[in-house]
C-alpha cells in the first residue's frame, strides 16, 4: 500500500484521538497482518464499511487500559469497565475516524461512502472486514496503552497504487 | 414524512447533542421548507449525502450562540467566534448525527451509506442539499439557542411510507 494512501488513516485517527480525547498517539510500522488470523489486536472493537473507489473497511481496537482512558477524557467520567456506553464510544470513534480519513481521501481524488459501525467485545474476538483481502495494520502507542487500525480493501489500485 | 421515519433523526441529533456536548435539546414540530427557499435557518451549517434505501442529505444549521454554547461544552475551551475549528465541529457533528439516525433506520429496513460532510457558514447563507425534492426541517430548541435539522430525499416511497 502505498504510503500516501496509508497517510490519510493516520492522520485521520491521531486528529480524532487528539481533538476528542485529548489523547496523542503514535503511529508505529504499518504491517500486513498474517492471512490466516482474523483475531482482533485489541478487546474491544469497531469496523465500518467503506464503499465507492473500491470496496473494504476499516477498523479500530483498542487495548482495555487505552479506551477507558480515551472514553474517561472524552467524557470527564472515569470509566472502569467496558459497558455498553464504552462500545457505543468505540462505534462512534471509527466513525469519526471514517470521515476524517474520506475527507483526506477525497483530496487525493478517491471518493468512498461509510456504512454504519459494527461493534466487537471480548479477549481474542474475531474481527469481521467486509471484504475478503489483505488486511494492514497501523499500530499506535499512547500513555495508556496500544490500540490498532485496521484497513482492508479488495482493489489492488487503491492498495497499491 | 411518516412520524416513524423523522423520529430517527429526532432521536439521534438529540442523543449526539446531549452525549457530545452535554446539551439537552427539545423538538418542535417538522414543517415542510417552502419549495424556493435555499436559505439555511442557522449561521453555520453543515450537510452530509445519504444513499441507498433513497437518494438524500440532511444537514445541521445552528444559530451563533447555540454552537458556541455547544462547542465550548465539548471542549471546555470558551468558543467566542465561528472559526474554523467551530466549523469542523459542525462537520463532525452531522456525521455522528447521520451515523445515529442510519443505525435508528437500519432497524426499520432502510439501509443508507453517507458521504462526507460539507460545510457553510454566514447569515443567510445558501444551503444546498444532494437532490431537488422538499425539505423537512426540524427545529430544536436549548437553552443557547435554536437550531436545525434539514432532512431531503427523493424518495416517495421513503418520505410518504
């Protein structure tokens, strides 16, 4: 993939990580996750379909330590456990994260549409892409903890320009 | 437009206002936009593409002290100005408005994808929605001030039942 095409998704969380949570985050190496494991990388998990220059979705994972302190700064609350309120902040973060990363997108003159999120919960769940691709990975550290995007897409134009 | 079909949209704009910003918000009743008048109601607006079950968009016009009010309650900050990061929260708040309202619909069997939002800004300015069809508005009411929500598709079958 290319890198200008895996720019617009980093800067698109880290933006959204920051201006919503005040949290910041660093991006480390993106890498290909291995063909045979749809295991997500963190416990708690959303994924929304992106539709238009091709087909694929995206995805986010947090680790436990990382979303309760993202949704406590989000939210001024301090939240200890991952309750419903927890995973609608997860639906709602892979949303954000979707349109940021379009508008990026659609500067480089790729146009994508986003469906609606599909949340995730539990060690080691199974994270379900809406196509059937290679997936790459971008992990991103921050004072809390890990979480991960995910981004797969069925068109090799897009992924590799 | 059936009851059924304007109360996702009712119920998603309140529950981002109140869950993003803290702001409770109560709805007066939709009324149809006379057909020759593009201008938004609010000073600072943004509209989002819808598509699928029907062609569409909605939009968000706020007057100036609703999200001033609004913005400073998310970020804590005291917002004085409508600058660009007020703007970009507009933005950010019609996609989590549309991502809400598509969950609400796809429980009813419409299924809708969503572009990226576009945003105004300006007393009188013009608000331009995806296709030429009427314009639902529902008004808002809190303690800052009104605002609105602009529902448009061309679907019949969508906006009649």
């Amino acid at each position: 993939m290319k890198v200008e095409y895996i720019n617009p998704f980093i800067l698109a969380t880290r933006k959204v990580l920051s201006t919503m949570a005040f949290v910041d985050s660093k991006p480390s190496k993106p890498y290909l996750k291995p063909e045979d494991n749809q295991q997500a990388l963190g416990v708690i998990s959303a994924v929304i379909e992106l539709s238009g220059e091709s087909k694929g979705s995206i995805a986010v994972s947090f680790s436990k330590n990382c979303i309760l302190d993202v949704a406590s700064q989000m939210f001024g609350d301090q939240y200890t456990e991952l309750n419903e309120e927890v995973i609608d902040i997860v639906g709602e973060l892979v949303n954000m994260i979707s349109g940021e990363a379009r508008r990026e997108l659609a500067k480089l003159g790729f146009h994508f549409s986003a469906g609606i999120p599909i949340t995730f919960k539990g060690e080691g769940h199974e994270m379900k892409h809406f196509v059937q691709a290679r997936i790459i990975v971008i992990p991103f550290e921050t004072k809390s903890g890990q979480y991960f995007i995910e981004a797969c897409f069925d068109s090799k134009k897009f992924l590799e320009g």
